[in-house]
C-alpha cells in the first residue's frame, strides 16, 4: 500500500486541533508529561539556535564575499533594502489594524511569568547554550567575510561540514518533533483554558498578513515598473506562474526553474536572469521577514506588550541578516528567526512555539511572496547594469 505524506503544516494543523480537543478532558498528570517534553525540546532549542546562525550564516557570507563584484553588490544590496522595506512596512501596517483587530486584554500569558498560567514540567533539564545569539552573528559575519578573503580552504570546509551537520539537525531532529511540541504548547493552553481566543485571533492574523503581502508584491512591481519604465501589472502577471509553483512546493529553491522562465519573459537579458534569480532565491526574504514581523507584533499585542519602532528596527535589520541562507533549509528562516526573536524581543519558548505554528501555517504564501519579488528584483538590476554599460 502506498504511504500517505502528510506536509508539515497538515501536521502542524492536525497537532493543534488534537491539541485543543484533548486539552478539554485529559488528566493533568497526563498532559504534564507533554509539558516536560516541551521543557526539554525547548531548552534544546535555546542550545542549538546559535549553532544555527554560525552554522547556516557563516558559509553563506562567505559564499557571497567569494564571488565579489559590482553586479553581486547591486543585487544584495537591492535584496537586503526590499527585506528591509518589507519588514518596516509591515510594522506600519500591523500597528494600524492589529490594535483594532486584536482585543487589548487577551487569553494569551503573560510574556515574562507564562508559569503562573501554565502547567509546569514534571523536571528540568538545564541545556544552556555555548553562546548568546549576537555573539554567534558577530562571528558569522567575522569569519564569513574572513573566508572570503583568504586564499586557504581549510576553514571554508570546516564549516561547510558544519552547515552540513546543522541541516541535518534541523531536518532529522527540529522538524519532525516541531508538532508534538506545538501540540504540547497548545494542550498546556487548553487544559490551562487560554486556547480558544487565541485560535480566534490566529485566523484574523493570518488574513492581515495575506493583503499585507499582496500589497507588498505591487509595491515591489510599482517600483520595478517605474525604474524599467515597463507596465508593472504586466510584469507581475507575467510572475504569476512562479507565484502558483511556489504555493505548491513551498520551495524558493524548487521555483527556480519558473521563476528564471517569467523572468526572461519580462524581458530580462539571460546573463542577468541567470545570475539573479538563483542568488535572489537565498538572500531574498521579502516575504519570509513580513509573516515573521507581523507575527511578532500580533503576539506582542496578545500578551500585552509594548510595540516600539526602536524595538523593532534593529529586529528587522538583524532579521535580514539572521536569515541568509535560510530558505534552503526546510523551516530554516524561523529557526534562524528564533534567536534573534528572543535576544531582541524577549520570545520565550511558549511564545516561539506560537511564532512557529503562525509562520508554518503561512508558509507557501510567503515563499511564494519571495519567488514573486525577485522577479521584481531582476527586472531594476537589469535596467541598472544596462544604464551602466552604456555610460562607459
């Protein structure tokens, strides 16, 4: 018989359902055991979310340093400032509906005491990490550029094994266990009676984040149509097939092919075409940084919490950063999400567990959202690099 493949959001959304059903009747010695299953994969989270960043961040920026040139300064630099945009005109928009939207008293627990709502582990396991989360991207970013500029290969293959070994612990570990932690975060809250306003809330969430990202990808072609003085419906009706690839693969890597297709249909010359899009693939996380943002600050105003421009602002940029690479990771950009939402946000493991069944749940929308925008991308670095060979 043919095995039936359940995705990871279909496991995600089956682990709450069973999560919230089972919460209203299961004995609480019972749901404890869950509890401290979370204990210990959280505090194992904590440990590996820096050994994350070092390892998926440090290759990558070498990897970038190593091809050095005017045309891969000119699409980095684009990519980071549309990933910056994305992130601050997603906080614009959140803090206009959220308030409205979202009650001001919420089920969800308290940010800083979640114990004095929560059922507690039957025991802990201390697992601190080797390291706080700005010391690892300070050293990704200090050893990823220094392996771009030396001649030796040594350290390069030291940590290409190293992202090797973390891919594989997200993979094999993180991800397969992510539901039954999700399921024990969401038992914890029903049998502790917080669940069901907070899946009501989820559901508005969601849809805010979705016209949010709609508008986003008009933006994006408004801008790239006014630059390439091209119609910029057009170019995005062009990108439309790679919109729908990537909603079904939930894959920025697994829409290349796609995405290259409509991008020379818009006319983009096929060297840059070529260049672009599969680099855009990796550092390009539009839409990635929107579903995490939005997210943030809709849990943020659930638990009651200050929402703050100079809070956030450095979030965002480190987010950019944080992220590299990430997308070739399956559920790679909110694992290496988690260390700076707890360094700069103060997330704890209940609230991460939050933030991961919200962006999971929204997934393919923003793959897609990523893929869609470097078609955008493309199209400006083209006209760019055309305008500068004919002024020589």
């Amino acid at each position: 018989m043919k095995k039936i493949r359940i995705s990871l959001l279909g496991k995600v959304v089956i682990a709450i359902a069973a999560g919230v059903v089972l919460g209203q009747f299961l004995p609480i010695p019972v749901a404890r055991i869950f509890v401290t299953f979370n204990s210990l994969f959280g505090n194992f989270l904590s440990f590996t979310i820096p050994l994350i960043i070092v390892g998926l961040v440090t290759p990558a920026i070498g990897d970038l340093g190593k091809g050095a040139g005017r045309l891969l300064a000119i699409t980095a630099g684009i990519a980071y400032c549309s990933t910056l945009f994305s992130g601050f005109f997603t906080f614009m928009g959140s803090s206009i509906v959220f308030p409205q939207i979202l009650p001001p008293t919420s089920e969800l627990p308290v940010m800083d005491n979640p114990e004095e709502f929560m059922l507690a582990p039957y025991f802990v396991v201390g697992m601190p990490p080797l390291m706080d989360v700005m010391t690892a991207l300070l050293l990704s970013f200090m050893v990823g550029l220094g392996i771009s500029h030396i001649s030796g290969t040594a350290l390069r293959k030291v940590f290409t094994d190293f992202k090797d070994i973390i891919t594989r612990v997200i993979e094999i570990v993180i991800i397969p266990l992510l539901p039954l932690h999700i399921f024990g975060i969401f038992l914890n809250m029903a049998v502790s009676g917080h669940v069901m306003g907070i899946i009501g809330l989820f559901m508005k969430v969601i849809v805010v984040i979705f016209i949010l990202h709609i508008l986003l990808l008009l933006i994006q072609f408004l801008i790239a149509g006014t630059i390439s003085k091209k119609n910029p419906f057009r170019l995005l009706r062009t990108m439309l097939p790679a919109y729908a690839t990537a909603l079904g693969t939930q894959s920025s890597a697994a829409t290349i092919p796609v995405t290259l297709r409509q991008t020379l249909l818009n006319g983009v010359r096929e060297p840059i075409a070529v260049f672009v899009i599969p680099l855009c693939a990796t550092i390009h996380l539009a839409g990635s940084t929107m579903k995490i943002v939005a997210c943030a600050i809709a849990i943020m105003y659930m638990a009651g919490e200050p929402v703050l421009i100079s809070q956030f602002a450095g979030f965002i940029a480190m987010l950019g950063v944080a992220m590299v690479a990430a997308p070739g990771v399956p559920g790679g950009a909110i694992m290496a999400a988690l260390g700076v939402l707890h360094s700069m946000l103060g997330f704890n493991e209940t609230l991460q567990a939050l933030m991961i069944a919200l962006y999971i749940a929204m997934d393919s929308f923003g793959t897609a959202c990523n893929v869609t925008g470097d078609g955008a991308i493309a199209v400006i670095v083209d006209k760019i690099d055309n305008k500068m060979k004919s002024e020589k």
